[in-house]
C-alpha cells in the first residue's frame, strides 16, 4: 500500500489497483478502522481509501502517522452481513447494446442472458449522488469505455464498462456502454433516503 498527502487535510491510502471484492473489502476496513480512532472521515472506494483530518484537532504529524500505520498494518477485513437485494426492472434496449455484444463475440440474446444472471455487489457510491459503482461484471462481456463520452446519458439507463455495471441515477455526461434503462429510481431527494443503493447491496438486473 502506499500513502500520500490528498489535499491540505487528507491523505490517500492506495491498495492493489485492481477491481476485487477482496480489496474492497479491505478498503472498507480501513475506512472503518480511521473513523473508529476518531480522526475524520473516510471514503472507501475501489482499491484507496481517503482519510480525513481536522488540522485544528490533529497535528498533520499524528495523522500522517496513523495513516502510515494502517497501511503497513492494514486491518482485517471483517465478515460483513449481506446486504439487501435490488431487484432492477430492465429493458435491455441501449444504443451500445448490439455493438457490445459484437465485440463480445455474444449474441444480443446472449449479452443480456449473461448480464442479468448475474448479481452484483455495490462495492462504493460515487460521481453523483445514488450512482453505485457494482460488480463484478462477466469477464466475457467486453465493454471498454467510449473513445468520446457523451454530453447526455439519460437518468435510468443502465450501462456496462470493463468489470463493472451501474445505474444512472439522473441525466448526466457518461462514458460508459449503454444497454438498457430502467424506470426504478435509484436516486430521490424527495425520499428518505434519498439514495436507493448502500454499499453492500446486491443488485439483480431482471429483463422486462
């Protein structure tokens, strides 16, 4: 692991740079382990970690020292109760589609059969408020981002990227594959609470 200043009050806690529930997992430890100190606020993502700290409570010494501290001694990642799971209504009709399934050397019969048998983890939320970032994504499914991302991809679509799959919870620019949209609300500020999807919920895409 390696760490390194992020900002004037935050440090950045790097894990194996890859997409593994395992290293997630361990993130989330460390994410857990920082706040049980009392030191600031984590953000778990991937395979980092952004640990928070208030230069008014805690000398930039002391906090460089308990990050360094927990990635030399990075904490056990604990057995975790599952989380819900997400059913997400989905018509399998997105501009990528046919083109994803062509690289994938699938069927577009094949590419949805494989995409929706699958469930996914919520591994972390980001980007935008309700978006979860989940997987893993069927390794035979081959869907590397677009060269030219869009300006708009509508609220609702669902989209496929190397390892990974997510909902968009508004309209936004995106670089992602679209397959399919969804009339689920992931995302609701006038509900409580507002975000549908936590980490640790499974998804579960159901073709309509």
């Amino acid at each position: 692991m390696t760490v390194r200043l992020f900002g004037d009050r935050a440090f950045l806690i790097e894990l194996e740079q890859r997409i593994d529930p395992a290293i997630v997992d361990s993130a989330r430890a460390i994410a857990d382990a920082w706040e049980r100190r009392g030191l600031g606020e984590a953000i778990p993502a991937y395979a980092s970690v952004v640990v928070q700290f208030d230069p008014a409570r805690t000398p930039w010494t002391e906090a460089s020292a308990a990050a360094s501290d927990l990635a030399a001694r990075p904490p056990t990642a604990t057995s975790k109760a599952a989380g819900r799971l997400i059913d997400v209504p989905t018509v399998y009709d997105g501009p990528d589609l046919a083109d994803t399934a062509e690289r994938s050397g699938l069927s577009t019969d094949e590419l949805v059969a494989l995409h929706s048998g699958s469930e996914y983890e919520a591994f972390f939320l980001g980007f935008m408020p309700g978006l979860a970032y989940c997987g893993t994504l069927d390794p035979r499914i081959d869907a590397p981002r677009l060269h030219s991302p869009r300006a708009r991809v509508p609220g609702g679509s669902v989209a496929v990227v190397t390892g990974q799959t997510i909902v968009y919870p508004a309209d936004s620019p995106g670089g992602w594959r679209l397959i399919g949209h969804t009339e689920l609300k992931v995302f609701d500020p006038t509900r409580e609470p507002a975000a549908l999807i936590r980490a640790g919920d499974r998804l579960r895409f159901v073709p309509r």
